[in-house]
C-alpha cells in the first residue's frame, strides 16, 4: 500500500499538538517537527494569528518581549517566534479529548494515528 498523504486536518493537529507545550517555538522547529512545507507553514500561521489561535513575537510590544525573555530558558531573537494562545489551547485540547476517535478521524480524512504526534 503506497504512501497516505496527510490531509489539512492532519497538519494542522500536528501544528497544534507541538505548540501546545505553551513554549515559544521557532518557525524551523515547527516546520522540521511538522514536516509541512514552509509556505503552506506560513500561511496556516498567518490566518491562526488573525484568529488568536497563536501569537507571534513581532506582534508583542517591547515591554512584553523583555517579559517573556526573563522566564524564558533560550534567547528569542528573530521574529519567527509563535506561541499558542489561551483560546488556542483550549481549542486544540477539545480536538484531542472529544473529536479524534476513528469515526471523525475517517470523516476529516485524517491517518488513523496511535498519539497526537504520529
């Protein structure tokens, strides 16, 4: 059987469950985690921000980018940097509790993954 390939609901679970540490992550961490081509990456990011799914780090205002860096364990430079949100968060952990058993996953066209990061 050859190669699945995945389905926008599979990327965009996978997106969801690595930033969900709550960690600020780095667009190339993301990408190499996902394996989601760069642009269509890009793309799914930029509409998540629109929607307060995520935030980016070039959307922060200075005051609260010196914040951040005191608790955070890595220097954050660049501003491909994004964090999920609240709203986010929440959102992901109703997809991964209520709406992943094999049933829905057939009707989003999603793999039939053993774990969130499959």
């Amino acid at each position: 059987m050859g190669k699945v390939n995945q389905t926008s609901a599979d990327r965009n679970y996978k997106i969801l469950a690595f930033l969900s540490s709550g960690q600020w992550e780095i667009l190339g961490n993301i990408h190499t985690y996902t394996g989601i081509n760069e642009t269509r990456l890009k793309e799914t990011l930029s509409v998540w921000k629109k929607r307060d799914i995520i935030k980016s780090w070039e959307d922060l205002t200075e005051p609260e980018k010196k914040e951040v860096e005191r608790s955070q364990t890595k220097e954050m430079r660049g501003k491909n940097y994004y964090q999920i949100t609240y709203k986010g968060r929440q959102k992901f952990e109703k997809i991964r509790d209520s709406c992943l058993d094999s049933d829905i996953r057939v009707i989003l066209g999603m793999r039939h993954a053993k774990d969130e990061n499959d």
